[in-house]
C-alpha cells in the first residue's frame, strides 16, 4: 500500500499530469479515473503474463524448479532464466514474426514514454527546486542550463540502466520497489510529517536527514540480511519522520524564518 502512495501520490512524473488541469476539481476527476484505468491496465498486464507462462509450460519450453524459472535453450536443454526474459524469449523465438515485431515496436514506445516523462520531471525539479531556476537564473540562461541539466540526467539515466543490466540478480520489477525503499522513503517521511504534525524544522537540515535516512535504512537493513524487504519504505519514512522531528524539538517555531 504504502509503495503505490509513494510511487503514485508523490512521485512528480505521476502528480504533474494532475498539476496541469486548470481546476481542483478536474484533477480529482483525473485522478479517479486514472485509478479505474489503471486497475484495467495491471489486469491485462497479469493476464498476458500469465498466458504466456501458460502458453509456454504447454509447449514445454519453460518449466519451474525450485522457484527458478528454466527456459529451453537451442540444445533442448533447460537453462535458468529471469522471469523479465520470458516475454521476449516467447515473442522472438517462438512465436509468429509479427508477434515479435509487435513486442519490439511496443518495447521501443513504451521505452520512449517512461523515459521522455522520467527526463522532463527530473529536469523541472532540478532547475526548480534544487537551482532555484526562476530567481537565480537569467532569462536568456533559463534555455541553456535546462538543456544541460537535460543532458547530464540522460546521461545519468543510461549510466543507472547499464547499472541494472550489469546486476540482472532479480526481477526487474523486484529491484524498482527495492530502491524505491530507499528513494521514496524520505518523501514518505517529509509527507507524512507535515500531514500529521504543525512543526516546522530548520530548512538547511531538511536535505541532510533526507540523506542520512536511506543510509541508515540500507545499514540496517545489511545487518538484517535484507530481513525488512520491500518494508525498508516504511523504517526510511520512519527515520525520516523522526529526524524531522528532531530538527523541530527544542526550537521556538516563530524564529525559525530568521534561522
């Protein structure tokens, strides 16, 4: 529950489609309707996954063994292979051509989409929150400062990708809500104190317990042996929350604009 409020609630690619209808209650009609799509959406996701495992162990060319799916190699022999490579093992080997055609036309713009919405919100919240884009650049630098800060993170997208596929010790998707354990845990914690609390901490200490919070949530959750799982989101957020707290405790809060 708590990943789909930060992957979906928090996330600025997500809320910035909301951002743009002119009313308060026009986003909340996007909202809602969005969230009926996507229940449709991550059903046919299943279904389709779920029919080609089907599709597959009839064929007898992919089998389960001890949790691990085995794909069959051009030998005949059954190899280990993730579960993100049973698509395209299916679609380019053993399926009609125009099957593999579709799944590569519909990986390359699905590919775009994600990465042209990642980049653009990326960069606005670069320039806006971390440049202070509207008060401290010039108009005629406004352009080109965006178009490197543009650059620099595609360059740091295709770094994180390579990243990804250098690991490959797990599923893709498994992989996404672990580190989103870790980055989307102080968004977690920076919401839900000022939803729930009227404090208000030093400002220039804010980015400093943003980034000890997920530090120590992967020491802790090292010495566990990743016993937490998927809930390091919620000892981030925790940690977080707590060092906020702390931030405010024993300040006198009609000072804190002067600090």
């Amino acid at each position: 529950m708590f990943i789909a409020i930060v992957m979906t609630g928090l996330d600025q690619d997500m809320m910035q489609k909301n951002l743009t209808c002119k009313t308060l209650k026009d986003a909340q009609k996007n909202m809602e309707v969005f969230s009926i799509v996507l229940i449709f959406v991550n059903l046919i996701f299943l279904a389709m996954g779920a029919l080609l495992y089907m599709y597959g162990t009839s064929k007898g060319l992919i089998a389960m063994e001890e949790g691990k799916l085995l794909m069959q190699d051009a030998s005949g022999t059954m190899v280990a292979g993730g579960t993100d490579k049973l698509f395209p093992f299916l679609a380019l080997g053993h399926l009609p051509v125009w099957v593999g055609s579709l799944f590569v036309i519909g990986l390359i713009a699905a590919a775009y989409s994600s990465a042209d919405s990642a980049l653009t919100a990326l960069t606005t919240s670069f320039c806006v929150d971390i440049l202070d884009f509207e008060k401290k650049t010039a108009m005629g630098n406004r352009r080109q400062t965006r178009t490197l800060v543009h650059l620099g993170f595609s360059v740091l997208l295709f770094i994180v990708i390579l990243g990804f596929y250098m690991i490959d010790d797990t599923a893709v998707i498994a992989m996404i809500f672990t580190v989103a354990g870790y980055t989307y845990g102080p968004l977690l914690g920076l919401f839900s104190f000022g939803l729930f609390t009227n404090m208000r901490p030093i400002d220039r200490w804010v980015p400093v317990v943003c980034l000890i919070a997920p530090l120590v949530s992967f020491g802790l959750n090292f010495l566990a042996d990743g016993w937490f799982g998927f809930s390091i989101l919620l000892v981030n957020g925790g940690l977080t929350f707590l060092g906020l707290l702390l931030l405010s405790i024993g300040f006198p809060q009609e000072e804190l604009d002067e600090i």
